[in-house]
C-alpha cells in the first residue's frame, strides 16, 4: 500500500535510489514523504503510510540557517525520522520540484 501511495503521490526510481542512498548514509530508519505545507518550524507532508507534521531536524535547521532557501518548501520529497515517542523530524531533502533563484536587489 505505501509504495502505490508513494507514486500516486509523485514517486519515481529516481526518488528511491536517492533516498537509500541518504538512508543508507544516515543509519537510521527514515521515511519519504512529500511536502504539503511548510512553516518556520516544520512541515505538513504525505507519506506512504498517510499524513503526518514534523518538526526540522538539526542537520536540516544548519543548512536553513547557513541558507534561507534550503528550507523544506510545498512540493518537496523530504525524508522523514519517526521517533518511538511518536514525534517525526524532518531530515534531509530529497529532491525539488521547482528551481529558486535569487535576485540582485535593485539600486
């Protein structure tokens, strides 16, 4: 069910030989999931096995804080840490949908 989920939701081979790359890398257990809404202090997202809200983890918040832009962002394939008290962590991102660029200010 989680995997039919996934591809409804987006998911391709691609996504899945990155993610066992990060997963493998991280030692830890992780689930993809794609973001639905993103704020300041975590994110709404999908997953395989259903809806869930997580909170940035510290890899993720060092990067944010070294560049605004690597926040979590609507759309994004972020990997997902579920903790046994229940709580999820955002961990990585995964893949981007849409390209940002940055824009010289005006003078």
């Amino acid at each position: 069910m989680g995997s039919q989920r996934l591809r409804a939701l987006g998911w391709t081979e691609g996504h899945q030989k990155a993610f066992e790359i990060l997963q493998e890398a991280a030692g830890a257990d992780l689930i993809p999931a794609l973001v639905t809404e993103a704020g300041d202090g975590g994110c709404s997202a999908e997953s395989g096995v259903g809806a869930l809200r997580a909170t940035y983890g510290p890899n993720l918040l060092l990067s944010m804080a070294a560049d605004p832009l690597r926040r979590p962002l609507t759309d994004d394939w972020i990997a997902v840490r579920r903790w046994p008290d229940g709580r999820a962590t955002a961990e990585a991102i995964l893949s981007r949908r849409v390209t940002l660029m940055r824009q010289e200010p005006s003078r």
